[in-house]
C-alpha cells in the first residue's frame, strides 16, 4: 500500500481547519459522521487530522457532508494563491488553475496532463478543452445548474462592484487626508522656515553685538 501523499496531507490539514472553524471537537464531528451513518470514531478524526490514518473517497464525502462543504475543499488547498503538486501531478501547479480543474472550469496545463499528448492545433485544442468540460461537469449543462451559475455569477459580480465603491471611497478618503497632512507638511515646513530665518536674523545681531562690543573696547582703550 502507498504512503499517505501529498492529497493526503492536504485532506488532513482542511478537516483540521474546518473542524476547528466550526469549533466541533472530534467527539462532535464524529457524532455527526454517525448521524450520516458513515461513523468514524473521535480517534480515528485525531489519527486523520495527523495524517496518520488513510481516508476512502465514501469517508471524504461524508466528511465534505458532515463539514458543510465540496469534497474539493478537502482535496485542493484552501488558498487560491501559490502553487501545489498534488498526488500524481508531475509537476506543481497554479492552486488557482487546480480550483478551475477540480471544479470542471478548464484543463490542467499540457506538461501537467498526459491526456493531451498528440493535441497540436488550437481547434484540437479547443475540442479537448469542450471535451473535459463534458465529462469533468456534466451537470454543468443542465439549465438549472446553469441558472444557479449564473446567480453565483451576479453575486459575484455584484461583490466585485461593491468592492470597487468601496474602494473608491476609500481612496477619496485616503486622498483627504493625504491632502490634509499635505497642508499640515507645508504650514510645519514653513514654520521651521520661519525659525530658520528667525535664527539666521538673531545670528547676525550677536554678530553685529560683538563688532558694537569690540569697538566699545577700543575706545575705552588710552590714548
């Protein structure tokens, strides 16, 4: 039997993460594993989370059940940014492509994906791109799945334009008050300015003090 590789890791390391987010100890989760009747003792949870106990694909659905999420948030890593090698991958790959992978969006890289070989011409290309999203997500082609896509897509869209508000509003206020320490750099440099000149003024008093001093001093001198 293999070792626990790389998906693996990445299994163990998201229920960890999502049991704890949802604050369930191990004796919680396992009794809800128990209510989905795919039971797995509390210890068994520590010995998965250690990555020192294998997980079936029936034990990763209902933990992806039991966890409130996709069987992908449990093999894929948690953030879209850097790379991975997942489990037979020969080489690392984008997480963020992996997500679109996992999720039936688009292929993997060529040098990433042995069923490509042999595919030279863009429209072979496309026609192997058309093909993986068929058997990747069928049910992606079913109009009510379509429609809920398209509802997660105005959500999306609609956050994206909240963010892009917000971030407006944001540097407007940034730009206040740059603009307001702006005036406040100018009247304190020009303060400091002042006192320059202010020293530079009483630095030629003490001058002109000593020369009235020094010829004070000369005529008290005798004749």
């Amino acid at each position: 039997m293999n070792d626990i590789d790389e998906t693996g890791k990445t299994v163990a390391a998201n229920v960890r993460r999502l049991r704890a987010q949802r604050g369930l100890t191990t004796q919680q989760l396992a009794e809800r594993l128990e209510g989905l009747g795919r039971p797995i003792l509390a210890n068994a949870i520590t010995k998965i989370e250690q990555g020192r106990r294998r997980v079936d694909v029936d034990d990763l659905m209902a933990l992806a059940i039991a966890l409130g999420v996709t069987p992908n948030a449990l093999l894929l890593p948690h953030e879209a940014r850097g790379e991975h090698q997942p489990t037979a991958m020969p080489e690392p790959v984008t997480q963020g492509v992996l997500w679109f992978w996992a999720n039936g969006t688009m292929t993997l890289p060529s040098s990433a994906d042995p069923t490509v070989e042999g595919v030279e011409s863009g429209e072979e290309a496309e026609q192997h791109q058309a093909e993986f999203r068929s058997q990747a997500a069928p049910q992606a082609v079913h109009p009510a799945a379509l429609f809920a896509h398209l509802v997660d897509l105005k959500a999306a869209v609609d956050a994206g334009v909240e963010m892009v508000r917000s971030t407006r509003a944001l540097a407007s206020t940034v730009a206040g008050v740059a603009a307001k320490n702006a005036d406040i750099w100018t009247a304190v440099a020009d303060g400091m300015k002042e006192v320059g000149e202010g020293d530079r003024q009483l630095e030629e008093l003490r001058v002109q003090l000593a020369a009235l001093k020094e010829k004070a001093a000369e005529a008290e001198q005798p004749r």
